[in-house]
C-alpha cells in the first residue's frame, strides 16, 4: 500500500515537472498568434513592378513556422494564388533601409516586395489594378490567417526621391564647373600646378624623332562608353598633333573597333590641323585583337620587334598593364601611363617612366591644349576637391561625437 | 558638312548625356525601357563595327606579308589560323552554320585546347613579371622606397601562415596597412577620379571638348 502510494506520488511529481514543456511544444504548433496587423503599399522609387507589404512579428515566430502571403485581383475572392512564402524568422524591415532608414523598431516587423504580374503571369492585368493580399501563419498542418486584407496598385515613380542628395551633388558640381569654364574665358592666364608625366610628352616625342623610331600609342582594354577611354582619344588627339608637327611615326593600337574607327578620325584630323594631311596614314591606326591577352601579344610583338622610342599606355587597363609596361621597359622606351583603374596604377608607377594617377587622366587634354575653357574644369575638380575635403573633416568629427547624420546625408541607395 | 561632322554629333552627345544622367534619377519603367534600347542600340552599332575591325585587321597583316616587313611570318598565322576557324565554325561539326550551334566540335577544339591554354600562358607570364618590378621597386634607394619595401614585406609576410610564426603581430600590422593608409589613398584616387570624370562628361554634354570628334576645336 505504502509502495502504491510512493508510485502515485512520484507519477504525480514527474507529470507536474514535464507539464510545461508539454505545454510549450503542444503551442508552438497548436496555438499560432497571427499578427496583430497586415498592410500593403506601393513600393517607393520602383519601376512599378512590385508592391510591398509589412506586418509586426509575432510570438509564435520560429525557424519551422512560416508567413505565406496569398494574393487576389478581387477582395472577395478565393485567395487561391500563393505569392510569396517565407519562414517567420526571416525577413524583415532592417533590409530595406531605403524605405524605412535605419530605426531600432524596424527589427519588430517583417517586410517582403511581390510582384503581381510575376505572380498572376499570363492574366491580363489593367494599369491601375488593385491587388489584395491575406496572410496566413502555416506551421505543420495548422494554418491561421490575419483577419486584415490589405490592398495597393503597383504603381511606377518619376523621381527616385533617396536619390535627390545625388541630384543635388551633381548640380552643385555641375554649376561649379560651368562657372569656371566661363571665368576662364575672362582670365585665360589660369595657374596649373605642373604634371610631371604631361611635360615628358615633348622629350617624349622628340626622343622618337631624333632616334627615327616610332611612337606607339596602345589603348586601354574598355570601349567608348567608358569616360577613361573618351579621355585617351582627346590625349590621343592632342599627341598626334604635336607628332605630324615633329613629323614622326604615331602607331596606335586598339583592341575595340569602335574606339580604332575614332582614334582613326582622331588622328587624321589632327595631322590635317597640323597641316600634313599628306603625313596621315590610316593603317599606322589598326586593331590588332579584341581579347585581352590575344592583344597583349600582340602589342608586346610589336614592342620587342619595332622598338618604338616611346610608349603611352592611356585608359583603362587590367591584368596586362604590367605585361605591356615590363615589356615596354626591357626595349628601352621612355613610358608614359595615364589610368584611372587604381589597381594598376602601381603597376605603371614601377615600370613606367611617368604615371598620369587617376583624375591627371582626364586633365590632360587640358593641359596639353591649353584652352582656357577647359582649363577652366581643371580649377572647379580642385574646388570640388577642396569640398569634399571639409566635408570629409567635418563628418569624421561629427561621426566621432556619435553624430552620423552627415554619413546619411551621402549615402546612396 | 561641318554641320553634319560637328554639330549633329554634338546635338547628339547633348540630348543623350542629359537624357543618358536623368535616367538614373527616374525609376520609372519608361526610363528602364529607354535604357534597354540604347544599349541595344550600343550592341548593334558594335555588331557592325567588328567588320571594320576585321578589316582593319586583314590589310594590316596582308600588307605586311606583301612587303615582308620584320616578323610577317606572324601575319600569315593570323591568316592561317582565322581561316582554319572560320571553316570550322562554318561547318559547325558537319550540321553547318545554318543550324544551331552544335557541342564538341573541331571548333570548340580550337578554343579549349589553343585559345585558352595561349591565354593562360601570356598571363602566366606576369608572375615573372610582378617579380622583376619588385625587384626594381623594392630597392631601398631613397627613403620612400624603403618605407615601400618595409610595408610590402610586413604585408606579403601577414598573407602567408610563417608571419604568423614569425610574430603574432606582423597579420595584424598586416591588416592595419591594408585598412587605414592604403584605403584612404585608394579612397583619394577614386575621389579625385570621379570629380574627373564629372567634369569630363560636363565638358563633352556642353560642347566644350571635341578633340574625341576628331581636331582640337
């Protein structure tokens, strides 16, 4: 009897202890609380494909608990079409800073973009549809909607409002400038600080003159739509000229054949500037491969065979910057590279004679011409340099007294 | 005929560097669309071009095996080794151009075992290269290049499992170069980089630079 006592007693006390945890697992999956609200928008600065929609976390949140999100063109329809599922410890407002900045709460509620026409693919769907959505909390087989429906058009935006700071920087720079373009034009006698590697083109050039041996002019690896590639056809332009004056040998070799075609207009327009038309020879301005280490072959073929007295490497170069400046060094040739792919610049700092370091790239066509007018821009990059230099102070202040605000103020999306 | 050499490109590089700038501020699908048809405009201008290319690179190589010019044995290995690709891409592993490219054939031979091992070995040859640099470089000459030669040793040293056994310090300063000094040179370069190139495309939306149309003016 006693025995049958201490039986009961110990059944008893051991249920009492695993009760809760019976509880606890018997409500994950049993008894889901949905979340408290569900809301849907447009979502902002987009093309109008997608709509986004938020909701607060809930307790019932775990890794084998899902949201899934069902989507309808008619409030009053079946909710049949799933669009979108994701397990409930997953994404959430903090991933979009673009919309909701960078608040303590965002980690409170989840946030997803859907979008309808990808969902509904093949129905046909008017502009301004109005899409509703249900959320439903799935875990196993239990499933719990959220009482709201929520509803919004897709709608496209004409002004991608987180990129205005941007806007604003670009008018700011682009008034500077333009005001220094036309102050130049009232006092041409402008002072340039001297760059070194854009005075050695003259002993460059004359070098070549004097031995009888070509210059060869080899292009960077990126086409015309690259801005560095733009600036070596002006560089470009302005050694040509200067050559047909020397009347010595340019070869310029390309690996693109649209920036050949315009280094080829380049170089006969200058020569016809110079008044030696008859100097002008299409065929020194040829393609000699359109990869990239079919070209450095080649290029370095011509390096050890002709042995041209001087070498510029201008625009923008990858791997084989070192492969044609070494080669260029062991024939002798005075180089001078201009890049602004800042991973090669110590590249041709080592074995190039003298180096145009980034922005020098875009100021040469200036410095060479001497034109007021472009001059001018010379003296706005400094001024933007001279911003950028405050601002750059004044936010590491700032930022050291917890102060971030500056830091935002740049950021773009 | 200055009109159409200068002024309709210039009009051109004017409304498209405008439209081409704002286009990145609107979102709207409109925008993307312009966006999508300018590159496949930019695709189909390059489709052409290679033609000129080709060209361009033939009568290079034909007039230097014509006038047996120093190493023209080299042109007629372009002339060679084009036509042998051309034959087999033509006969696309006997189904012909006609048809769908067809896998395995002579010409993806030509690729895999010719193209891309010649690739590989020009690009292997910048090992030896980025050595007979730092040789150069790392000559403590002047004071700079011993501050270069000191950095690059503690960096190359921090890289590799022996800095560690050497000191458990040398990955750390290692790092420290890495993140401080050299990022914030990186950092002036690509500043001073892209007010360049602000001011360059100022100077060609506006007209102001026109040596890339060809002349000085």
């Amino acid at each position: 009897m006693i025995h049958t006592k201490k039986i009961f007693f110990f059944v008893t006390l051991v249920s009492l202890a695993f009760f809760p945890t019976f509880v606890a697992f018997g409500q994950s999956f049993a008894f889901l609380i949905p979340p408290s609200e569900f809301k849907a928008f447009d979502t902002p600065n987009d093309a109008g494909e997608t709509v986004s929609l938020t909701w607060p976390v809930s307790p019932s949140d775990a890794a084998d608990v899902f949201y899934v999100i069902y989507i309808d063109k008619d409030k009053n329809g079946s909710f049949e079409k799933e669009a979108f599922r994701i397990k409930s410890n997953t994404s959430y407002r903090t991933s979009v800073p673009e919309i909701y900045g960078y608040k303590k709460t965002n980690g409170n509620y989840h946030y997803v973009q859907v979008n309808p026409r990808k969902v509904l693919n093949g129905e046909t769907l008017n502009k301004k549809q109005m899409y509703y959505f249900k959320l439903a909390m799935v875990a196993g087989d239990n499933k719990t909607f959220v009482d709201a429906i929520a509803s919004a058009r897709a709608r496209g935006n004409w002004l991608h409002t987180k990129k205005i700071n941007n806007f604003v920087i670009m008018i700011i720079l682009s008034a500077i400038i333009l005001y220094f373009i036309v102050h130049a034009r009232r006092n041409p006698n402008m002072f340039l600080r001297k760059i070194s590697g854009l005075d050695a083109v003259d002993e460059a050039l004359g070098r070549a003159t004097e031995m009888g041996k070509p210059v060869l002019f080899v292009h960077g690896l990126t086409g015309m739509g690259s801005i560095s590639t733009i600036a070596a056809t002006s560089i470009l332009g302005r050694i040509a000229r200067k050559i047909a004056d020397y009347d010595a040998n340019l070869q310029v070799v390309n690996n693109d054949p649209i920036v050949m075609s315009v280094s080829q207009e380049v170089v006969k327009e200058s020569y016809l500037e110079a008044g030696r038309p008859d100097a002008y020879n299409p065929d020194n301005v040829f393609l000699v491969a359109s990869e990239q280490f079919p070209y450095v072959a080649a290029v370095g073929g011509i390096m050890t065979r002709e042995k041209p007295a001087a070498n510029f490497f201008i625009g923008y170069f990858y791997a084989e910057a070192l492969i044609l400046a070494e080669t260029g060094a062991a024939t002798g040739a005075i180089q001078i590279a201009g890049t602004d792919a800042y991973t090669q610049v110590p590249f041709f700092i080592t074995t190039c004679d003298y180096t145009l370091i980034g922005e020098e790239l875009y100021a040469a066509s200036a410095y060479l011409s001497r034109e007021p007018m472009l001059m001018g821009t010379l003296r706005a990059q400094d001024v933007g340099k001279g911003l950028l230099i405050i601002i750059l102070v004044l936010g590491t202040v700032m930022a050291s007294f917890g102060l971030t605000f500056i830091t935002r103020l740049f950021e773009a999306f | 005929m200055n009109f159409l050499k200068r002024t309709i490109p210039l009009i051109i590089a004017f409304v498209m560097g405008v439209l081409m700038a704002m286009q990145y501020f609107v979102p709207h699908k409109l925008s993307q669309d312009l966006l999508e048809v300018v590159s496949r405009w930019d695709r189909i201008i390059a489709g052409f071009a290679v033609f000129i290319g080709a060209y361009s690179l033939f009568h290079l190589h034909w007039t230097r095996i014509k006038r047996r010019v120093a190493g023209w044995g080299y042109s007629v290995f372009v002339y060679f080794g084009a036509i042998i690709t051309l034959i087999f891409g033509l006969l696309n592993g006997g189904k012909f151009f006609w048809n769908d490219k067809q896998e395995g054939t002579m010409f993806d031979w030509l690729y895999y075992y010719i193209q891309v091992p010649a690739g590989a070995t020009i690009f292997s040859i910048l090992a030896f290269f980025i050595a007979s640099a730092a040789y150069r470089t790392f000559r403590a000459r002047t004071n700079e290049s011993t501050v270069l030669l000191i950095a690059a040793i503690i960096v190359m040293l921090g890289r590799v499992p022996i800095g560690n056994y050497i000191s458990q310090y040398i990955p750390v300063i290692a790092d420290w170069i890495m993140a401080v000094p050299n990022l914030a040179a990186k950092r002036g370069i690509l500043l001073g980089m892209s007010l360049g190139a602000v001011a360059t495309s100022i100077k060609i939306i506006f007209g102001i630079e026109r040596s890339y149309l060809g002349g000085g003016d």
